[in-house]
C-alpha cells in the first residue's frame, strides 16, 4: 500500500503531526510519501491513499483546492471523502448542526452582499451580554484572519468585516466565550468513530492583537483529559454525520457560561492531530487507515 500525506509546500516544516504518521506508516510496511497537494508532477493514479494532513493554503484557494480534490478523488482514495470536504471547509456547517439541536457556540453569518453594519448590528442586539466577540471568515484555518473585539471597538470590527467581504468571503460573528481564557479548549480526536486523544488549547484570540495573517497562528498545546459531557457532545456531534464513522475527525469544545461544553469547530478536512502528544496515536491511525483499504479494496472487487 502507498498512502501520500498531503500537505502544503508551506507547511512542511510546520505540520508536528507529518513525522510521526509517515515514520508509524513505514513500520507498518506502508510507503509514505509527504507531497504537496498542488504539485503538477504527482500522479495520483498510482496512490492508493490520498490522505489529507496540512494543505493549510487552501483557504485562500478553495475553489482551486475543491477542484483539486474532486479530480483526485476519481483518481484514487481520497479521505475524508469529497463530500465531506465540501461541507467541512465552510463554517456554515456550524449553523446547520445547530438547527439539528446540537450545542454550537451561537453562529451567525454576514454574506458578502450584506451591509455589514446591519449585520454586526443585529448580532450585537441579539447577544446583548456578550462584551467581547469574534470576527473570523467562514472559509479559514488556524485562526487566522480572526479577530477578538470589544463593543468599544465596532469601527475596527466593521472593517474587517467589510474588508474580508470585499474578497468574497462570508464573514461569521461569534460571542467570546471568556471561558477559554482560563480553561483553554478541548480537541478531541477521533479515529474510525473511535476516541483516540485530547489535548488542552490554550486561548489564541489575544485582546487588542491583529489577525494573523500567517499560516496559523501558534497554539500551545498540552494533553487533556476530556470530561464525560465533553465525550457525550462529541460523540452526538460525530454520530449527526451522514456516512458513518470517519477515518480522523478532531472535535474542538469550550465551555459556556453555564459550564457546559459546546461545539467551536468540527475539523474533518485538514486537522492537527497531535501525535505527539498521546503515545502509540499514530499507531492506532494507521491501523484504522489499514481497515479503510481493506473495505475499499473489498468494495472495488464486488462484481458490478
């Protein structure tokens, strides 16, 4: 079997989690190569695996990368699945989940052709005790080009919701959640349906600080120990999904003001999965990418 790590000429030096898998891979026998997902002179044809890590520029090309992604995915196995891909790069997701009843930090979106004062207005109406908040685009990774903001600092939100609509992008408007200030985030990993891991995030969105405009932002990063409430909304979260289990998915929660956990992000395309901090995580990933050949092998050899 050869399974390509796919990534971005960007993130090679970045991504932690490249090492460990491609070294986990080729203990199980499996050749490893890390490409770009960009790079013209790779033929996918002769992967088995297309398995997405760190293409972390895609959110600047996403209709390029979706292109990518479709053509690739006639071409050999690619994971997640298309379809998820589509649905999972696009923060809009977060909305849908909440009208399923699922426990979402409040979402609410200005499009680009949306007055972004009317917009901003009406979300700050809405959430009228919420003293900070968050601007970030619905099409983004790492935080960046995400902002925290004070209701004293309307003029510099309004510009940079009016400034990531003039690129044509939506824009989505959370309450800050001061929870995270001192309890961090929860990302819980996944691995064929199954929990894997946890680690501890610590706040990214300082007061005062511009958006990044890099790559991702820094994190720091520890291992966590999720709490029983955190596990159940993960899993309630996963099991809403349509197709069955996933190979990977990391579910990222904070706490409310009521101390109970919601959903921030659900990270299905490209997500940090922190091998390095759980012993044997890469190796449990592999053997779950062993048991999605082998179906798919399975599947392929069915008589039509």
């Amino acid at each position: 079997m050869r399974i390509a790590l796919v990534t971005a000429i960007a993130a090679f030096a970045l991504d932690e989690d490249l090492r460990p898998l491609q070294q986990a891979l080729h203990a199980a026998g499996i050749e490893a190569p890390i490409v770009a997902w960009d790079d013209a002179t790779v033929s996918w044809s002769r992967i088995d695996i297309a398995l997405l890590r760190s293409p972390w520029d895609y959110t600047t090309r996403l209709a390029e990368f979706l292109d990518w992604a479709e053509r690739t995915s006639t071409q050999t196995c690619l994971l997640n699945p298309l379809e998820v891909i589509r649905h999972n790069t696009d923060k809009h997701y977060l909305g849908e989940l909440a009208a399923q009843g699922l426990s979402v930090v409040p979402s609410r979106y200005v499009e680009p052709n949306d007055r972004a004062s009317g917009g901003l207005d009406g979300f700050l109406a809405e959430f009228g005790g919420a003293a900070e908040f968050v601007v970030k685009p619905c099409v983004g990774a790492g935080s960046r080009d995400a902002q925290r903001y004070s209701r004293a600092q309307l003029l510099e939100a309004r510009a940079h919701i009016e400034r990531l609509q003039a690129q044509g992008r939506s824009v989505l408007l959370q309450p800050y959640l001061p929870s995270v200030d001192d309890a961090g985030e929860t990302a819980l990993v996944f691995f064929g349906g199954v929990f894997s891991h946890a680690i501890r995030k610590g706040p990214l969105l300082q007061r005062d600080q511009g958006p990044t405009r890099a790559l991702f932002a820094p994190e720091k990063i520890a291992p966590r120990t999720p709490g029983g409430d955190e596990l159940a909304l993960a899993g309630r979260v996963l099991a809403a999904l349509p197709g069955g289990p996933l190979p990977y998915a990391r579910v990222d929660l904070i706490r409310g003001s009521d101390g109970a956990p919601c959903l921030l992000e659900l990270e299905l395309t490209e997500p940090s999965l922190f091998f390095p901090f759980s012993e044997g995580a890469a190796e449990r990933f592999v053997a779950v990418l062993e048991k999605k050949w082998s179906e798919h092998i399975s599947r392929r050899d069915l008589p039509a």
